[in-house]
C-alpha cells in the first residue's frame, strides 16, 4: 500500500487564491466526471487538506462519521 502524504511540505505553502481555486476546480470536475458531485462541505474539507489546516486522515475520518447510516 502506498503512503499518502498528510500535510503539503512548508516548501509549497501558501498556495495564491488562485492556485486555490484552481486546483479545487480540478478536484471538483474529476470527481464529476467520475460521477461524483461533492458538496460544499466535502470541498471545504479539501481546501483544508490544501491550506494543511487538517489531514486527509482527519477529513476522511469526518466524511466518514457525516455519512454513517
């Protein structure tokens, strides 16, 4: 299994709002295309992971309680 890194390096922070906004663009599509359409809060969640206010860890974790049946 492949480690997945939880934090961006401090090398590659702050990303511009415009990087932001790109990059969260390209995430949102390919999730569409795959026949995804994430909410607000997933993309929230996302920009997060990107600013490294959180981790994937911590988000999946969160996505994984708001989804619980």
């Amino acid at each position: 299994m492949t480690e997945r890194a939880t934090t961006r390096p401090s090398s590659e922070l702050p990303l511009s709002e415009r990087e932001m906004q790109n990059i969260l663009a390209m995430v949102e599509k390919g999730q569409q295309l795959a026949g995804h359409f994430p909410s607000d809060e997933d993309m929230a969640a996302a920009r997060r992971i990107l600013t490294g206010e959180s981790t994937y860890e911590a988000e999946m974790a969160d996505f994984e309680e708001r989804h619980r049946e």
